[in-house]
C-alpha cells in the first residue's frame, strides 16, 4: 500500500503524481483503454480539505468545470446537457446521451429510492458517535460487467462509497475508488468530495476533519506521460474562502448559485443578464468566488473577453484566479490546435 499526504490537495497530489510520472519502475499494466502505470492500494490524506485545488498539475485542471460539476452533484442531477457546457467533449468519453448513467449526484439523493445525504445527516446529528454512515454510489445490479466482462455503460462511477464519521468535532471523511485516472481524474474528485464534506459539516454546525481517498487502482495512461507534468507551486497563496454554512442558510445561497449557473449557461445568455447574474449576486465570499469563475468561463466559451475580465476583477480568492489564469493559457493553446475543452477522464478500466 502506498499513502501520500500532504496539508493540500496540491501536496498530495504532486507526491502521487510524481511517483506516477517520474518512477520508471511502476507497474505497468494493459487496460482496454491503453498501456498504464499503475499503483494498488494507495491512499491520499488531505489534512486540509478546504484546499482542495490541484494548480500543480501541467497542463492545467479547469477550476470553473470542477465548480460547475460540484453544483451539478449537490444538486443530485444526472442531466448531461449541465456539465456539458463547461466540458463540451464529456460526451465523446461518458456517451453521447441525455443523462449520465453514473452521476455521482443522481446515485446518492435520487436513484436508490430515499436522498443518502439527508438520510446521513440526519443519522450523524442524532448518533454522533455511530459508525454506521456510507454514503453508496456503485451498485451491484446497475453497474457490474456483463458475463462475458463487457461495461453496460460507458459511465460507470470510479466512486464506490463515502465513509463518514463525526470525531472530535469535526466530519471525517474517507473515499473509496475503484479505479482512478491521476491526471484527468483525481484532481476532480477531490473538489467534489471536499466540497460535499464542506458543505455537510456546515449543516452539521461541525469544522472540517481530515479527507482521505483510497484509490483501489491509481493509474496514468502512458499515452498521457508525455503531456501532462507535475511541479510544487509553493508560491500560490492558500484559499480562505469556506462553504460552510447552516442549513437554512445554505439552501438559499445554493439555489442563487444554481439558478445563475443555468442562466451562465443558456443560449440566450445577454451581456445586460450576465451583468444581472454577476453583479446583483449576493452570496457569503466563498460562494461568490465560485460563481465569479464559473461567470468567466462562460463569457470566455462565448468570446465576451470584456465580461470575462469583469467577473474575475471580482473575484477575492488569489488561488482560484491562479488555477483559472493557468487553465486559460492552457484553453488558449488548445484552441490553437482546433481543441476547446479539457478531455475527462477515460473511460476507467
């Protein structure tokens, strides 16, 4: 087994990632996807959650596709046509269709008949001490290979479950995968997860405890070693921005956030709308923050170079204008080439 900590998720990651990368004597083994290096049993503790932003991976992680997945995931929406905006080339790797079959949000308030995420706070605020709280994602009958090994999907969930457990007055968390892309993946699930045991430690009036991830498989496709790189940015400040908030409280500030996100997102998108969404938002700092990146993206999907830069001189947190600064010097040579989005994830072996 192998465990990487750090007070970061950058920490983390870029000691993962170097292992990865740079270790020419790690495993490799075939997948149906392509050749991989790869790591069993590896475990990733993040002493901080709330910063949960990988800015040393090379080329760079979209910070706005993360939020806006985030979003989507609280929202417990399985609906494609959200997340594609951001990342218009989801459906070429997750499939070409209306929902997605694996959406992490979908599986834990909607498709198992009762909403996982009410239920465990629920759970958590009466039996403080109780070990009992997973939150379950992959399911048996919805996800297992055919008999002959085939997928039945091309959007099977690489999460399996959340552990959850109140100590010393903080949530824990730990989360489980069964097969993780360090390079397209990872940096992801890490925003989703943290964010998720953010956002319940505050209706649980709790502070935020340690997240843990175990990734079953930790893979980089060779065919990704000579493109992507990793390098420490120690000099990028941390994020004090926090998504903790009472219930009550959060509920409004969510349904702002998502609201704006669909007007970001429609066609009919105008600048005086987008100045409205922006401008006229009132949202604590940390949300605000998120909406402002996930404002600039969209007017940057749409060429209104004038608005994007408008939304990010809003915006208070230096971290997420770093991560987004170097996202979009990475969109700016993509386009260059006839590229417009980040590639996801591949589909996971």
């Amino acid at each position: 087994m192998f465990v990487f900590e750090g007070m970061s998720a950058d920490e983390a990651w870029t000691a993962a990632a170097d292992r990865l990368l740079h270790d020419t004597d790690a495993d490799r083994q075939d997948s149906r996807c392509g050749a991989t290096r790869e790591l069993l049993h590896v475990g990733l503790v993040i002493r901080n959650p709330r910063q949960r932003w990988v800015v040393s991976r090379h080329p760079a992680p979209n910070p706005a596709f993360a939020i806006a997945e985030g979003l989507w995931i609280l929202a417990g929406r399985n609906d494609a046509a959200f997340p594609n905006f951001w990342n218009p080339v989801l459906p070429k790797y997750q499939g070409d269709q209306p929902t997605y079959h694996g959406a992490y949000g979908y599986r834990l308030r909607h498709a198992f008949g009762l909403d996982q995420i009410e239920r465990a706070c629920a759970a958590l605020a009466a039996n403080p001490t109780t070990r009992q709280v997973v939150l379950g994602i992959y399911h048996p009958a919805l996800d297992l290979p055919a008999a002959d090994g085939a997928p039945v999907s091309q959007d099977i969930p690489c999460n399996v479950c959340s552990l959850l457990k109140i100590r010393n007055g903080k949530l824990e968390w730990v989360q489980i995968m069964r097969s993780n892309d360090l390079i397209r993946g990872l940096p992801y699930n890490i925003v989703q997860f943290t964010t998720l045991q953010e956002v319940m430690a505050g209706w649980l009036g709790l502070e935020v405890g340690t997240y843990t991830h175990f990734s079953d498989s930790l893979h980089v496709y060779e065919s990704d070693t000579a493109t992507f790189e990793s390098s420490g940015d120690a000099a990028v400040p941390p994020s004090e921005d926090r998504l903790d908030l009472p219930r009550n409280e959060w509920d409004a500030v969510f349904a702002q956030m998502l609201d704006a996100a669909e007007r970001l997102r429609s066609e009919s998108l105008t600048h005086d709308v987008f100045r409205r969404v922006v401008l006229g938002a009132r949202l604590p700092p940390g949300y605000s923050n998120l909406l402002l990146i996930v404002a600039a993206d969209a007017a940057r999907r749409k060429g209104w170079s004038t608005l994007t830069t408008e939304a990010l001189d809003r915006c208070t947190n230096p971290l997420l204008l770093h991560a987004y600064s170097l996202w979009t010097q990475e969109a700016g040579r993509r386009m260059g080439a006839g590229k417009h989005a980040e590639r996801p994830a591949r589909p996971q072996a």
